[in-house]
C-alpha cells in the first residue's frame, strides 16, 4: 500500500495528539485522585521508587532482591486498586486510558501496523480519493450485466454488447488483481452515458479496498489544481499536487471538457510522463477520439498514451436513461 509522505505524517500527527491528550487527561485524574486520597500518592511513589531500584538490580544480576522487590512493588500495586474501588473509582483509574490499548495510540505492534492504523488510512484514503460516497453504489457488486443489450451484435466478431461488456468485467478484476506487478494504465472511449465513469469507480473502489491510494479529478479540476498551486504557498493544495504525482492510481475523468490551452497540453504531458516514469498508474476516460487527442494537445500526448495505455472502447445507448 502506499500512503505519501504528507498523508503518512498526518495519520502520525493524529497518534501523537492522543497521546497528549491521554496524558493531560491521566494528570487531572491524579490530582483529583491524590487530593481526596493521599494514600494512592504515597503508593504510587513508593512503586515508582521501587522500580527505580529493580532497573538497578537487574543490571548488577541480584535475582533474589529483585523477586523481593517485584513482590513488594505487586502488594503495592493491588492495595492502589483496592483504595480506588473502594472508594467508588475503577481499578485502572491511574493508569493511561488509550483510544487504541493494543498499540497504545502508537499505530504500530511489534513493527507491524495496528488494526486502529488501517482502518485511518482506509477511511483516509477514501476522502482525498473525491469519490467516496459514490463508488458505495458504484462497484463490481454493482455491476449489472444484464443492462447491456444482448441482442444486437456491436463487434465485427458478432459480440453483443452485453457478452463484450462481461468480458470488460473480466478484464478489470484481472488489472486490479495484477495492480502491483503491472502497473498498468487505462482509457476508456465512447459517447456519454456508455459507462466510463462506472468502470472507473469499480476499479477505483477495489483498489482502496486492498489500500491502494486513488485521487478522481475530472480534467477540468485536474488542471485548475495545477494553477492554484502556481498562485501560493496553500498547504492543501501542495498536497494535492504530490498526490496527484504520486498517488497509487491517478483518475482524469472527461478528458476534453476542459477549455484547452497550451498551459494544459503541457501540464497533461508532464502528468503522465511524471507517473510513466515512477511507474504510477494512469485511467483516462474521453469523448474524444485518439486523433483528436493528438489535435488538441500533441502528438507526444496521443503517442504516451497509445504507447503505454489499454484503450477500452465502450458502446451502446446511454445507460443512465434506463
């Protein structure tokens, strides 16, 4: 899985505020604690001091004080919880009470990441993915075959398109199945309405699923992005900008809908060549047709792309009409 740098640190800096705050917290316990109940000072003190001590004796090797001294610091420790419960307090009252108590707000056990980790950089990775409300809906659990029309052939072979879309499904689960080795990238052709936008999510979603970071911009956001960063110092948007280099899958959706420029030409090449280059995934969907690719924004565009790209052609009435 990848998380960057920025959003690695930001999931850190979460760990760290509870930690602080389970701190904070535990101080006001022991000063209420101690104000009612001097005792629980008095042995909290004598456990700490003891402790001290055994640290000592271990390093000099004396066992036998240490099994004395262990067994004093063990009475001292149940006679605090005895005063505590008897006095209407929980048995763990001066202790730290952690958000996460198997990895004690640090993320990680024995080196490896804690359930209470995967499941921030899960719900992380959906919110800066742009799409995660809609690929609820729009998934392979979703996907209904029997939308397509199987009556009509749309291919020289004779496939209709429902057979040609059931072997499109196909074909995704294997790309993400094979995600990590292959690196692959996508794009998607065909007339609004065909699917594209569908098959992205699906694909999209499978991948957050097994941890892989996703941002969606449709190519007008895509580009607008670019040009905030160019005009300050916004923290927000300079993270856009290395997660839009470096994110596990990069979607630009409509491409063409853009008002196009020679800024954007430009800034579409350096995309794709940048994520080429650091083996990073691509999934373009378009209206357009390769030669108007190659029209509106360069032959070295349209050459990346029948270069390094799956192009998926889709067909058919528009879907969202039924």
């Amino acid at each position: 899985m990848s998380l960057t740098n920025a959003q690695y640190n930001k999931i850190m800096r979460v760990y760290d505020d509870r930690r602080m705050e389970s701190n904070r917290e535990l101080e006001i316990r022991r000063r209420t604690a101690y104000e009612k109940l001097p005792e629980l000072k008095t042995l909290e003190d004598f456990v700490r001091s003891e402790s001290i001590k055994t640290f000592h004796l271990m390093r000099d090797g004396q066992k036998e004080k240490i099994a004395v001294l262990k067994s004093l610091i063990s009475d001292a420790s149940n006679r605090k919880k005895e005063v505590l419960i008897k006095h209407g307090y929980p048995a763990d009252y001066l202790e730290m009470q952690y958000v996460c108590p198997d990895c004690k707000d640090t993320g990680f056990i024995n080196g490896k990441k804690c359930h209470c980790f995967i499941e921030m950089q899960m719900k992380y990775l959906y919110q800066q993915s742009n799409i995660d409300q809609i690929v609820k809906t729009q998934n392979f659990d979703y996907f209904d075959i029997n939308r397509y029309d199987d009556r009509v052939p749309i291919l020289a072979d004779g496939k209709t398109n429902r057979e040609y879309m059931a072997e499109n499904r196909k074909l995704l689960l294997q790309w993400v199945e094979d995600f990590d080795k292959n690196h692959g990238n996508l794009m998607f052709t065909g007339n609004t309405g065909t699917g594209k936008t569908f098959l992205i999510n699906c694909v999209a979603k499978a991948l957050m699923d097994s941890f892989h970071s996703v941002i969606y911009l449709t190519s007008t956001d895509l580009f607008d992005s670019f040009s905030k960063a160019m005009k300050g110092d916004d923290e927000e948007q300079q993270d856009m900008q290395e997660a839009i280099l470096n994110c596990d899958l990069l979607v630009i959706d409509d491409l063409g809908t853009e008002l196009n420029n020679s800024y954007t030409s430009s800034k579409l090449f350096y995309v794709l060549n940048h994520r080429m280059v650091f083996h990073k995934s691509v999934i373009i969907s378009t209206n357009l047709s390769l030669n108007t690719i190659r029209d509106s924004y360069s032959e070295r565009v349209s050459s990346r792309i029948i270069s390094d790209y799956l192009i998926i052609p889709l067909y058919g009435n528009d879907q969202r009409l039924y």
